[in-house]
C-alpha cells in the first residue's frame, strides 16, 4: 500500500508536516551557557536559584562555572550535585530573578538569546 500523496517522499510511512513530532528544542541551534555572559544575559558574579528555592544559590563565575558552597562545576554537573547524583538538564533547574523579584529560567533566557540571533536574519530576508 502506497502512502497517501502529502506523505510522498518524507520517508517510510511518515506523517504529513503537520503530525512532526520532532523535538525543536533538540534541533535549534546549541547555545552554550558561557555564551548567555558573553551576550549579557547573564553577569559574572549574579546568583542562580535552583528550582526557584532562594535558599539554593550559585554564583556564575567569570569562566561560565558554578560555585555552590564548595562545589563548582557546568549548570548541569552543579544541578547534578544538588540532585545528589540524578541526570539532570541545568537549563531546566536554574533561575535567574528578573528586577521585579521573578523568577525565569535560564532555558528562557537562551531562546531570547536564539529569537535576538534570528531577528537580523530574518531583517535581511525581507529588504
């Protein structure tokens, strides 16, 4: 039996564009951490907030590491530490307080780095 025409050419059986169950956030482009400082969305010196708890502080250091207590490492070995040796992804686990006290992820603060990235991008395709 033949796929149906909207299939055609997408691999073995696959779904029309509109069922792509892909994981985007796995195919935009990588953003490594020490890039969010370089940028300023991030300073050296500023506190992350594990899960939102303010009793759970690490400070970024200049080079991108963490320092919780006497642990420095990545946002994930860091995270990994707190979790007392579970996998963890740091993107999902740190936060940063935003000036009026919020909370945001630094996983939101790399897609506003990727949206600022594609912007001048998409300015050129329209002239």
């Amino acid at each position: 039996m033949q796929p149906p025409n909207c299939c055609i050419g997408t691999g073995l059986g696959s779904l029309p564009t509109a069922f792509d169950l892909r994981d985007k956030k796995r195919l935009a482009p990588r953003v490594p951490f020490s890039r969010l400082l370089e940028a300023g969305y991030i300073k050296p010196g500023e506190a992350l907030y594990f899960k939102e708890d303010p009793q759970l502080t690490a400070i970024v250091k200049p080079n991108g590491i963490l320092q919780y207590n006497n642990f420095e490492g990545s946002i994930h070995q860091t995270a990994k530490h707190l979790l007392e040796g579970k996998r963890a992804n740091g993107w999902l686990y740190w936060h940063v307080r935003d000036s009026r006290g919020n909370f945001r992820s630094i996983d939101d603060l790399r897609e506003a780095y990727r949206e600022a990235q594609r912007k001048p991008d998409e300015e050129t395709q329209d002239s």
